[in-house]
C-alpha cells in the first residue's frame, strides 16, 4: 500500500509474530470488516515510537472506454 514502508518501521516482537497466520486459498467469494470513522491512536508501546499512524485512502475512479482494435 506504501513503498518502502516497512523499512521506516520497526521489526515485528515475539508476541505479534505468535499471533500472526498467512496462509493462500483460492476465493469464490470473500467478504471484509469495515468501520467508520479515523483509526485510534494506540495507547501501547507503539504510541512512543516516532512513526505515522493514519489511513491512506485508496479511490477506485473509472477512466475513459478504450475501444477493441480491429
């Protein structure tokens, strides 16, 4: 979502790393969670650390119709 991102922020802990799963499967349907309004500011050990916190919105705008060659 943001190049380069991961290199301005710290490495995973212990604790996050147990936590975390990633796994493949192919979809025939998917559904996601949403919410409103802006993230909360983290109140644990990452609300010291001098990284940007926030949302970076993603817009999906449809351009003008390329036809097919002949």
């Amino acid at each position: 979502m943001a190049p380069n991102r991961s290199a301005e922020c710290r490495a995973p802990n212990d604790k996050e790393l147990a936590a975390t799963q990633i796994i493949a499967f192919p979809l025939a349907e998917a559904s996601a969670k949403i919410r409103s309004g802006p993230p909360l500011a983290d109140e644990g050990d990452d609300a010291t650390l001098p990284y940007w916190a926030g949302v970076i919105p993603l817009v999906t705008t449809r351009g003008e119709p390329i036809p097919a060659l002949p």
